[in-house]
C-alpha cells in the first residue's frame, strides 16, 4: 500500500486529491502539508504545516513518516507567477527541485503536474502533440518547461520515478483556484449560482482545454498507478477533456439558468497568456500508454457543477 505525502495539500487540487487518496489508500497513509491549513481540509487525517523551499523540513516529514511517494503540488499558478516572476521562480523549481532530492534520497516515487502553459505562442495550436515546440513566454511557462525536464533528468540520471501531467484548466466546485488564467471558467459558475452574471477577462472566441476535477484526480492516481515499462512518456503527459470557450460555457449554463447573462471585461495580461497557449491539445498519448478517460464533457460538467452550488449557495 502506498504511504503518500502530498504538498500544496490545502490547494484547489490538493483538498480534493487527499480526501480521494484517503479513500483508497487509507486515512493514516497520506499525509497532507501545505504552507497553511485550508478550512476545507478535513479534520481527520496526518496534516503538517510545510513551506516547499525548505529542503530539510520537507525531508523530514517524508522521513518521519517513511513515504514512499510525493505528490508536489506546491506551486503559483500563471497570473500570479506574471506578477510576481522571482517567487514564482524560486518556488516552483525550488519546491521541485527539493521534491526530487527527497526522492531520490528516499526512493519515493514522484508525480509533480506541468500544464498548457508549457506550451507557447510557437506551438502548434491545435491538436498540440505530445512532443512538439516548447518555447513558452510567461514565467509559469517557463518554470513547467523547466519542471519537466528536470524531472526527466532526475529520471534519466538518478532513477526516480517522476510521472507529470500537462493539466488544462480544473474546474471544481470545492476549492476555488487562485492565481490562474483558467480561472473565469470556474468563476463563470459560481456567479451564475450567486448572481445570473458573470463578467468575463477572458475574450469571446478563446479556446482553452479544461477538465472537471474527478476526470483530473483520477488521471492523478491511474498514472501513478500504471505499469512503468509502459510509459514512453513520463514529464509530462497532455491530458484534456475539452477544448472551449465562455460563450459555449455560457449557452451550457442558460439551459439550466435561463436568464444567465454573459459580459466582458479582458484582462490584458491573462488574455496573453491565454493567446499563447494551445486551443486544444491532444491526449493520445496518455490514452495509449495509460488509458487516459474523461467521463466529463461540457453538457455533464456544467450539470453537475451547477447541482453542487446550488446547493452550496442555498
Ligand atoms: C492556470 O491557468 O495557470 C492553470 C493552468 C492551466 O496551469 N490553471
């Protein structure tokens, strides 16, 4: 049975990939750290307080615990790292960095995500393969970039086990995201619930890839879970279950709530970002060497999503 230490634990994927593990793996075998306890993260459980730069208090749990897999998801998202490039440096390959020495000390196997953002203006924007021009032109970006092949390095070279995912937008109704450029696709529901409006940064007509947070946790676990001599790819795989745009979003969410109205306001500096990544990239390989599997399209998400708030907001 897998002894788990997750970081970034109290994040938007975090809250609900520990509760998940939990349930697989057993309460006492995944311990949850984060910089600061989040009140959504379930009172039951290991919790240590963890700042990801520390390489020796990140040691340390691992090893008071005796883990034998990390999954680090400490890290800024693209907005936040725009705005803060130094931090967004420091703690995306510095956290990264200390979660590979511990792995390799400890022989931990390791999953770390990289995203669309590893992609640039450069890439082929549709159908994006899994091995194609990576040539990124925001800080997060670069940092995935970096991520993934210091993963594939610490494989090559050590013997670690690193898997990633490149993750589109996630779109839960737990924990809201924070700091990212898909996050009006999150927001978009949430006031349709509160307000039957949403004003939109990101402009009509820009296509991003997005996956509901079951289809993103169970992609997590399935990968870490796969055959190793299966995977030609590790760092990192395209996973997407949809490629869309607000007003789609919209029209989804007007069958449900009639009267929904949809504005905009851009954001410069997330709709650029969002003009350098991918409309939709392609998952093949992730479906042949692993059986990547969506359950979630659009119509279904936005049912769901809808349900939850509702009920959420009443
Ligand atoms: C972001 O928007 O920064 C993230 C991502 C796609 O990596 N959601």
């Amino acid at each position: 049975m897998k002894k788990i230490m997750v970081t970034g634990a109290s994040g938007q994927i975090g809250t609900e990939l520990v509760s998940r593990l939990r349930q697989i793996y057993n309460t006492d075998q995944v311990i949850a750290t984060d910089i600061k306890k989040a009140s959504t993260q379930g009172a039951s459980g290991p919790f240590e307080i963890l700042d990801v730069t520390n390489s020796q208090a990140m040691y340390e749990i691992a090893n008071k615990y005796q883990v034998d897999t990390i999954i680090h998801l400490a890290a800024l998202l693209s907005a936040t790292s725009e705005a803060k490039p130094l931090l967004a440096w420091e703690l995306n390959m510095g956290g990264l960095l200390n979660a590979l020495e511990v792995s390799k000390t400890l022989n931990c196997q390791l999953f770390t995500p990289s995203s669309i953002g590893a992609f640039g203006p450069t890439t082929p924007n549709n159908n994006t393969p899994q091995e194609t021009i990576q040539r990124p032109t925001s800080m997060y970006g670069v940092s995935k970039v970096s991520g993934e092949l210091l993963c594939d390095y610490y494989y090559n070279k050590f013997g670690v086990d690193t898997r990633g995912l490149r993750f589109p937008g996630i779109i839960s109704y737990i924990t809201p995201p924070g700091g990212g450029t898909t996050d009006y696709a999150v927001e978009i529901y949430y006031d349709a619930i509160a307000k039957g409006s949403y004003t939109s940064y990101i402009s009509q007509g820009t296509f991003m890839d997005m996956i509901y947070m079951p289809d993103a946790l169970e992609a997590i676990i399935t990968l870490m879970e796969a055959d190793s001599s299966k995977l030609k790819h590790r760092n990192a795989f395209n996973v997407s279950a949809m490629s869309i745009e607000p007003e789609m979003i919209a029209a989804e969410i007007r069958k449900h709530i009639p009267h929904f109205k949809l504005a905009y306001q851009v954001d410069p500096v997330r709709q650029a970002i969002a003009d350098s990544w991918p409309n939709a990239i392609d998952s093949t390989a992730a479906k042949e060497e692993w059986g990547f599997n969506a359950e979630y399209n659009l119509e279904k998400m936005t049912k769901e999503m809808l349900a939850h708030l509702s009920i959420k907001f009443a």
